[in-house]
C-alpha cells in the first residue's frame, strides 16, 4: 500500500467518532479499493495506539473514581439500558474490556475490601474470563458485553487474533508443502534449544527475486512503521544473525516503502511468493558427474 493512502486511512480514524463497526464501514466505501481484512487491521492497530497513548490518564485514581462514578449511576438510572460499559469507552476512546475491568476493580475494591484475597489480579483476570462469576447480575452482563464489543483487548479479542495468527502460520506451512519443501517451526527448533526462533525455518533455502529465504516469519496484521521497526528491533536482525536472509509476510499488507532492506538480508512480503527457485541438489549432482566424465574422455 502506497503510503499516501495509509496516512488518508489513519486520518479518517482519527477524525471519526470511536465507534470499531460504524468507522469500519466508512473506511470500506470511501477506500473501496483495499481489502476490508486490511482496513479492519489498520483500525485495530490505530485503536491500539490510541489505548496505549492514553492509558496512563485514562487510569490514574481520579479517572478511575470517574469511571466508576458514571457506570453506578448509570445503572441505577430508571433509564437504565445495557451496554454502558460500552458508552462510557466510546466517551473516552478507550478499550471497552479495559474499561470494565477498571469498574470491576472498583467494584471488588469498594465491596469485597474485607477479603483481600477477592481482590488480587489473578481472581480479577478470572472473572474479566468469565463474568458469569461475578455476583452483581448487572456488572457481569455489562463486562461480557464490553468484552465482546472489544476488538483488540479482553480474553475474547485475544482468542480471536491467535486463531487468526495459527491460520496464517498453517497457510504458509501449507504453500511450503506443496512446493515440496521441507522445514522446521518454532516449536521444533526450541525443543532443539534456540532460544530465538521465526516461526518457520527451512531445511533447504529456496530463492525468491535473486535473494536467498532462511527462514519466514508470518504475521496476521497490517505492517506499519510502528509494528515493522519493533519487530526488525526485536525479533527479525535476530533470526537473520542466527539464520542468514528470510522474509517477513504480512497477510493483510504493508506500508510500501518498509519493504527496504531487501540487500541487507529481509524481505517483506504481504503472500507467501509464487515465483520462487528452489534448489535442485540432485540435478547439481548429475550435472557435476557428466561434467567430469566429459573431462576424463
């Protein structure tokens, strides 16, 4: 994706009012030409800036006595109707699990305060799981909701993007299988001992564009500059200076110009490649002994 159109994208999010499925369907008519996949992960991924931008504010004390504040008297209000939870992230762009969990702490911290056992972090993470568990009817319909109206936080979210991510990785597994190659993932190369693994090494490399592929890492999102530079800083230099030059592959494309260390050893990608080379030992093999036959004669 040309970067001119990425930042028109981000322009829109950010004008908008914080609302995940209405600002999706603006995004889709008025860029018709991108994939709804890409336009769903580039306002996850603003979103998410967005959350984590704000969330020292969004979560001191006097915020947290805010929040908590409006979501009682909300509930408490003839006019009560489900999804306030959802209203009052919306208020402040925020994550909607995130926010139910500051009012479920609250909570617990204000009416359980006798049993501290009820308020630590493992039972909060509990019950933001399963707000079946929480005692007040109305709190665990409102953080259910919230979970599910949330598409970047919250145990629902997150089951979500990894099952997204496992499809992915098994779609590049599968594309290496059938061009009859061989290799290793992740989980095979730590029972070995590595310590940094890319979620596919191959046994045999194979070419792509004049440029060798070690190795490919597969990821379920839009690559823009903030997630390309963090992963090159934390996981890519790293696989290519135990692994030599690999690729990375962003399913749901990429700002174009990231694509800029080809000569140094990474390429990026947004499909697994179709016009690769791959090596032929066997022909070499061949070739070398009629060689040598042609020498002796």
């Amino acid at each position: 994706m040309k970067r001119e159109i990425y930042d028109q994208i981000v322009q829109v999010i950010e004008n908008e009012e914080w609302d995940f499925d209405q600002v999706l369907h603006l995004l889709t008519v008025r860029f018709s030409e991108v994939k709804a996949e890409t336009l769903r992960s580039i306002l996850n991924q603003e979103y998410q800036k967005r959350v984590k931008r704000t969330h020292k504010s969004q979560t001191c004390d006097s915020k947290r006595r805010e929040i908590f504040h409006s979501f009682n008297s909300a509930i408490k209000s003839k006019d009560y109707k489900e999804g306030v939870i959802v209203k009052l992230a919306k208020k402040n762009r925020f994550s909607p699990a995130q926010t139910g969990k500051i009012i479920l702490e609250e909570y617990l911290k204000r009416n359980l305060e006798q049993d501290s056992n009820l308020n630590t972090k493992v039972h909060i993470s509990h019950l933001m799981k399963n707000p079946a568990l929480i005692e007040d009817q109305k709190l665990a319909v409102e953080i259910w909701r919230a979970n599910l109206k949330d598409n970047n936080y919250g145990f629902t979210s997150e089951c979500i993007k990894s099952s997204i991510g496992f499809d992915y990785e098994v779609k590049a597994k599968k594309a290496l299988e059938a061009a009859g190659l061989s290799y290793q993932d992740e989980h095979e190369l730590r029972a070995k001992g590595y310590d940094k693994t890319p979620d596919i090494k191959l046994d045999i490399p194979f070419a792509y564009n004049g440029h060798v592929i070690n190795w490919i890492e597969s990821k379920a999102l839009f690559g823009d500059d903030e997630h390309h530079e963090g992963y090159l800083r934390e996981q890519l230099w790293s696989y290519w200076n135990r692994y030599g030059p690999g690729m990375v592959i962003y399913w749901f494309g990429f700002i174009e110009d990231l694509d800029d260390n080809r000569d140094k050893g990474i390429i990026v990608c947004d499909e697994f490649p179709k016009d690769i080379t791959l090596a032929q030992p066997l022909l070499l093999e061949v070739s070398s002994d009629e060689d040598l036959l042609d020498n002796e004669s």
